[in-house]
C-alpha cells in the first residue's frame, strides 16, 4: 500500500499530506475460500487450522509446519497479496463568465449541466443558444440521450427534420427521444410511426406527447373528412 501511495504520489506530484494508508492483518476470509474451492493437500487440516480459535500468528505456524505450506506460498498466497485504493476528488463548477471563455477555447473542459446554463444565459433566441444547443453540445455528449434530444428539438422548430431524425436515431432506444422521434415521423407525414412512438412518450410519462397524439388524431379526422 505504501509503495502504491509512493508510485501515485510522485508520478503526479501530489503533497504528501492528502494521502492517506492503512493495513489489515492477514486475509484469512480469502484464504478460506481459495482453499476451500481448491484440490490441496492436507485441505482438512488446513481448514481445521484457519476454522481454530488460536491467534493469527499461532495459525501462521502452525500452517508453516505442514507439509502443504510450500504449495500454500507458491499458488495461494500471491493471490492474496493486494491493494485497495479509492480517489476521491471535487470538481469546481465553472461560471459562466469563465464558461463564456471555454466554450471557444476548450468547450470538453465544461460539463453538459455548465453548457445548458451557459446556453440559457444567452436566451433562447440567440445564435450563441442554438449553437451550443445544436452543436456544441451534441458533439461533445453525442451518446447523450437528452442532449441530442434537446438539439433535435431546436431543428424540428426550423424545420430540419432530416438532421433533427439522424440525431435522434442515435438514441431511438431512450424514452428521451420517442416526444421528438415522433414530432419528426408527423412532420414527415408518417402518422402511424409518429403515432407509436408518441404513445410510448405519454406511457412513460412526457407530457408534451399527449399534446402531439392530439394533433395527430386532428389531422387524421381532416384526412377523412376530405376522403368522403
């Protein structure tokens, strides 16, 4: 564990003071299992020894004097030997002045969170809002189902229908994308898709989808309308 500190701590630098290193005595829960799991010689007698009430340095001694231990040194404990670490660290959120400055620079350094408010901060009718809307943030998250949600949306409103479907078919899967999946599918005159997906919105809880599943029942009561 010490020498894991030591590696980490001068490889990057780090004070020695936010480190912090603690040992446990020997696994026997581990050794236990392995044993148990395993062919070994003598395996009664060494699970008799593990399974004993003795100290754990009264064990040690009595497991070196069988005729197992060097089987035991050679395969089992090797396996034993490890080390556990944990990271902890804080990430400081950016304002938006400091994230006003890397958008243009190093947008990958912001959080979506930090470019939705960025975003926001410029109004929705700003060039800047679509930009990081639409692109920014659609490239730099683009597993992202709300992301790309959010930037198909902004292209449906302009009409990019095309772009706002190769978008969302990243992330057909996501409840997220089935409200803008089926805006785009109406837009293109393709009811019944638009239909499905739309129901599976409202099942799972978008609000806008009841509003949509409206629009398609009226224009689908226009077109019979016309049909008579």
């Amino acid at each position: 564990a010490a020498a894991l500190k030591e590696y980490i701590r001068v490889r990057y630098m780090l004070p020695e003071q936010i480190f912090s290193v603690k040992s446990v005595a020997e696994d026997w829960d581990g050794l236990k299992a392995r044993i148990e799991s395993g062919d070994f010689a003598q395996k009664d007698r060494i699970l008799s020894i593990i399974d004993s009430n003795d100290a754990p340095d009264t064990k040690e001694s009595r497991l070196k004097g069988l005729g197992a231990y060097s089987q035991l040194l050679r395969d089992v404990f090797p396996e034993l030997r490890r080390v556990e670490y944990q990271v902890d660290y804080a990430v400081r959120s950016y304002s938006n002045a400091e994230a006003r400055s890397l958008v243009n620079t190093n947008p990958s350094n912001l959080s979506q969170l930090e470019l939705y408010r960025l975003a926001e901060s410029y109004g929705k009718e700003s060039a800047e809002y679509k930009r990081i809307m639409m692109e920014i943030i659609p490239k730099y998250y683009e597993n992202d189902a709300t992301a790309l949600s959010n930037a198909a949306a902004l292209l449906l409103e302009n009409g990019e229908v095309n772009s706002a479907l190769r978008l969302l078919e990243k992330v057909r899967t996501f409840p997220q994308s089935w409200n803008n999946l089926g805006v785009a599918y109406m837009l293109q005159g393709d009811l019944d898709k638009a239909e499905e997906l739309l129901k599976q919105a409202q099942v799972s809880g978008n609000k806008e989808a009841t509003h949509n599943l409206n629009e398609i029942a009226k224009i689908k009561e226009d077109e019979a309308k016309r049909k008579r």
